[in-house]
C-alpha cells in the first residue's frame, strides 16, 4: 500500500495532566503489566521522522521545554509522562500539569492515564486538543 | 524557549456535569489523596493572564453566572465544581449541571470526574467543546 | 448577564451506544443513587426552545426516528436511552446502536454511560462528533 | 423520514490503541457479557454501502493494510480489533498499536476498550480524530 502522508496536526494541547503516585494503595497489585501511569501516545503516519517538543505547564512555575525521543515515519510512539524525559531525564513531579505537543510535521496525538491506587484499576483516554495557527 | 502565544479558543462548553454527593459510600475512602469532585482545567499559554467567566446552566432554573480566578500567563488553573466558586462562593448544588467558560484570550479547557460513591473509584475527562463565535 | 446566544451545532453524532442490562450482578448495588444507564445530555444556551429528533441506528434493522421532549431557552436536558423515549414511548433495545441528534438551532451534546454489572461502577463520556453541513 | 446523507468525514485516526490480554485475572469473571475488549464502531448514515480500509499502525513494525467488512446504507458496524481482521484473518497482537480508518465516503468512528483483568471493568471510550485532507 502507499503510505498516507502526514496526518493530523502540528501543535496539540491537553490541560488537564496529574502524576499518580508511584505506590499503589495495595502493594499486592504492582506487577509488570498493571502499574499507575499516564501516557502520551504520538501516531505519525508521514514518512519521514519527526521530533516532537514537549512544553509542560505548572499551576505555580515557569514551563519547562523537553525535546522527546523522534518519531520514525509510519511509527506511533509512547511517552510516559510519570517516568524521566528528554536526554536531561527530567522527572514531572506528582501533581497537576498540562501539556503542549509540538512536531514540524503533523501528528495525531492522544493521552491515557490508569490509576491503580485503589484495588481496581481506573483509567481513562482523551484525544488532545489540535490547535496549530 | 519562546513562549507559543495563546493557543485555543476563548469559548468552551461542557454539557455533562453532575456533582457527586460528598459522602462515600465507604467513609474509609475519604482521605486526603482520593475524594469525590469534578474538575475544569484550563491552561493558558499566552502572555497574558485571562480572567474567566463561568455560566452555570440547569434543568429547571435560570443559569449562574461567576467570575473565576484569573489564570496568569502559561500557567494551569483548576477549578473544583463541588466546592464554593468566585468572590462570592457559590455552590452548584448537586444533581445535573452545564458549564460554559468565556475568556477574553484563547484558552484550551478540560474537565474531569472521579467518584468514589463505591468501593473503588471511577473517573473520566472529556475536552471540552470549542465554541467561540 | 446577557444570554450568550445558540452555541454549538444543529447536528450531532454518537456511533457507540450499548444498552447496558438493567439488573446489576449484584443486587445490593441497586439503588436509587447508581444504576445503569446511558445519558445523552444537550445545553441550549440559545434564546428559543429547542425541538430535538434522535435518530437511532442499529447494526441490522432499519433506523428509528423520535421527537424527544423540548429544550426551553438557556437550559439542559438530559434524555436516558436505556428509558422509553419520545410520544410513543420507544424502548431502544439491549445492545449495539448509534445516535445522530437534530435541532433546528445550534446545541452542544454529550453521552456517558454508568454500568454497574459489576460490584463498582465504571462509566465514561465522550462529546459528540458535529457534523452540521 | 428521509435519509440524512453521509455524514462525517472520510479519515479517522485513533493514535492509543492497546490489545489487552484475552485472560481476565479472576476466571470467573469472563463471561458471554463482559470480556475484555476493544471495538471501533462506525455509523454510516449514508445511503450507499462503504468499503472501510483499516491501517494498523506499530512501534516497531511496519503498518498493516485491512479490507474491512462492507457497512450496509443507514447502519451501525462493530469491529473487534482483538480478534481476527479482515478476509486474512489477521490478529493484531497484544500491546500498543495505532489505527486509521480510510472510508470511500463520509463515516463517523469511535473506539472503546473494555478491560476487565482485575475483579472489576474499566472503560473507556474516545471519538476518532477526523483527519480527511
């Protein structure tokens, strides 16, 4: 088949980010395949690589900026948010934040967060807000 | 970095709240980390602080109108609807409810629920619609 | 205040409903607070009332088509799709449909499901798809 | 009444994907009603039938080209994405995966995912991004 070219948008916003705690509230339900995360999942359907820049905003601090590993083309790529970003490795702390996505390409990208804190797994998945100008 | 300007739009509306009662079911749930409450995030990522203005719609009365706390410059806001809102702390009384955010600067806007009326907690996010005219 | 006028669109679309059983697993759980059910929830802000037809699709019969109750000026309305609906009372069966809503003004419309088939609830929401053309 | 035309656009993308085990963790929960599962509905009001095309996307793999069963004029269509696709029968394996779903007319699609490998489900439910160019 012939690739699609690049779908989607170059700038996407979600505002309502929140770290869960790492320790889930029954120590019994940690194991490799159910553990509290949020992800944030990058589809690029274009064919070439895109290297996606990451802005994160606080209630009460200044934005940081992270350039997030590139995505190859015809790729989707996974971050997540509550592990270390970016070559400097930088750690969100737990806690509200909110996130802008920005590619030289257009990519469609959406979020999901489990939260395990309690004895059964809650999550939820939200497409992002495309808001290229 | 360079800040991105204010990326969103300046109207959101949410048709679905519903406050959820503020007892659980199990009162060994209330703590500090997980209680019963829906949330409206709004990240601004202008320069500019926003100063917010809630209209509150219900099924049969006339609808609310409250000033929100302004929201600086690339900062995330979150505001708590089952708790008092604006100068004059109004409370939305708990049942169905309909939220629309008016900024006078684009903004992009969310809002989440988590209920804890049972044993294990339940939650959800939805962006809001976008409706500037 | 000054109403806002009609926000949103005159069509809207949900391709994923599911009637959820009415009978919990567990009995205990029923009550008055928490039962399944799936909601669609629509805010007028406009100045007139609001006349919507629901459209329900299904995966092997012909679509339905309901008058649903009015939308006075500057309210919202919620219409349970696990209820009779519309004059003639139509009950939407157990099982896969889809909705598309038609007002002849601009309104904002959403769904949530509740189910409560297993000991804790679990629900989620989602915005409809605008497609005025 | 009369038919509302093809309604919604022709691309829709779905970027987090992500095929849970078919194995619950209490057996006893799996049953003819709940398992766990992901499904992308598609409503085609239109008065033709539509041919959708669907492209798996991976992390590490080259994407994947899927005919799709036929979706009757005026009817809703269910696909399981956990279980076998397509008149090859192909089987998306566990862990992450992108979709876009490429309709020769105008559709509207949304995905859910039903997950019920600890004693109680979680969902959750997203609209497509619409990514017609």
């Amino acid at each position: 088949m012939s690739a699609l070219g690049a779908l989607g948008q170059r700038i996407w916003v979600f505002p309502d980010g929140d770290i869960p705690p790492h320790d889930p509230y029954d120590p019994a339900l940690k194991n490799s395949e159910t553990h509290g995360h949020e992800s944030l999942v990058v589809l690029n359907t274009g064919s070439t690589t895109v290297n996606p820049i990451l802005r994160v905003y606080f209630p009460e601090r200044e934005p940081w900026c992270i350039k997030l590993s590139p995505i190859p083309p015809e790729r989707v790529a996974c971050y997540r948010t509550d592990e270390p970003l970016g070559p400097e490795g930088r750690q969100i702390p737990e806690g509200q934040y909110a996130l802008v996505l920005e590619c030289e390409m257009p990519v469609v990208a959406q979020i999901g967060r489990m939260d395990i804190r309690q004895p059964n797994l809650a999550y939820y998945t939200v497409m992002g807000f495309p808001a290229s100008t």
